[in-house]
C-alpha cells in the first residue's frame, strides 16, 4: 500500500511495539519474582531468630546452669521444622558461661541465626 496516507501503523512498527512491551513486561515479572524470594529468606531468618531467642530463653530460666557442651534439637515454629544447636561453654570470666545458639532449617547446612548470652555458672 505505498502511497496511501491513512495515518495507520505499518506491520513493523506495530511488532517493534510489541517487542518493546514485552521486555518491559518480563523485566517486572523478573522484579516481582525476586521480590517473593527475598521476602521467603526473610521470612526464615526471622523464625530461625525467634527459635534461637526461645532456646536461650529456656537455658537463662534454668535454676541450674545448663552442663558445658554441645545439645541439639529440633523444633516446630510456624509449620516447618528448624535444627538448633546450642553450645555452652566458658567465658573469659569464670564465673560466667557463654551460650551460643545456632539454628538452620531442618536439613539445611546454612545457619540462619546465630545468638550468644552469657549467665552465671553458679
């Protein structure tokens, strides 16, 4: 149709248009989708905190001091199971024990909290 002034658009022009569109759409499905991972991790390194939190709660309401070594567990906190270790050990004051909690997900390597305290070996 050379020649013709209707003011349409050509078949190439409405493609580019298309392709253009398109980039822009997967580039935010992109961001959106990472968006959802990155709340997920939080999400777990915020319960793995709370399970830390609580195992050191436990030790510290102990009216004895808990013994020098290492204990594991597992717990449940929101439907889904974590692994925790604590070790408990000397601190550079003898009178004092150092706690230290270190909770992962159930079957996974990487720590995704780890808390300290300390409190009376007496």
């Amino acid at each position: 149709m050379s020649g013709s002034a209707d003011g349409g658009f050509s078949l190439l022009e409405v493609v580019v248009a298309i392709a253009v569109f398109s980039l822009g759409a997967l580039a935010t499905l992109n961001v959106l989708g990472q968006s959802g991972r990155n709340a997920e991790a939080d999400e777990a390194r915020v319960i793995a905190g709370v399970v830390a939190e609580n195992r050191i709660a436990e030790v510290m309401a102990m009216s004895r001091p808990p013994p020098v070594g290492a204990s594991r567990g597992t717990e449940t906190a929101l439907a889904r199971d974590w692994d925790w270790e604590i070790q408990v050990g000397p601190s550079p004051e003898p009178r004092i024990l150092r706690i230290d909690v270190r909770v992962r997900e159930a079957g996974r390597d990487q720590v995704l909290a780890e808390y300290s305290s300390f409190r009376s070996a007496r």
